[in-house]
C-alpha cells in the first residue's frame, strides 16, 4: 500500500488525549491540529516508518500537552500496516516527552 494520502492522527500520552491529520507526500508531510501545525520528512520501508516533525504552536492561547511553551521537533516511529500506522512519538532528544500515536488513512493522493 503507498503511504502518501490524508490520514488522521490519534495520539495518547499521560496526561494528553487528541488527534489531527497529517498528509503524507513524496517523502514529507504537513499536517496539524487545534494551535498546532506539523512540517517535516519521513522514510518508509514498506513495514516501518520514520519521520520528523517540526511542531510549531500557531495560537498561544493553545498550550502544548506537554506543557512546553513555542515549537519544537519530534520524532516519530510507526508500524505501517494495510491503512493503520501505530507507534510511538517523542520530543526530539527527550524520551520523558512521548506518546501513543495511531494512524488511519482516510484518502489517497
């Protein structure tokens, strides 16, 4: 199955429940949710895939989960299989800052 489409985006962590949609295209992939948007690359396999993110918060009004002020980068690991992704997403370089992520693709490009 090709990765690039429109999928949205479930993630779980403590204390942080939310979603939002990310488009995958030619190796990068835009995406984002309520004071949020995602602009980064990533690398599949067929089986897995890797990806990083620059998150950037649009609306200060909008904290992060985490509760860290402003942008900041995350990487990402998912199993890819059929129309599902699952893996895990964390800050960049900060293993206490992750999440559950689950992915549903919703449209082909």
């Amino acid at each position: 199955m090709a990765l690039d489409g429109l999928w949205i985006v479930q993630f779980t962590g403590k204390d942080i429940l939310g979603s939002g949609v990310v488009v995958f295209s030619s190796g990068k992939l835009f995406g984002g949710e309520t004071g949020f948007y995602y602009i980064g690359t990533y690398e599949s396999d067929g089986q897995m895939v890797k990806a990083r993110a620059l998150i950037r918060n649009f609306d200060p009004a909008i904290p992060s989960g985490f509760g860290i002020p402003g942008d900041y980068e995350m990487d990402i690991s998912a199993v890819l299989q059929d129309d599902k992704m699952t893996g895990t997403a964390m800050i960049a370089n900060q293993p206490q800052h992750s999440l559950g992520i689950r992915l549903t693709k919703k449209a082909n490009l």
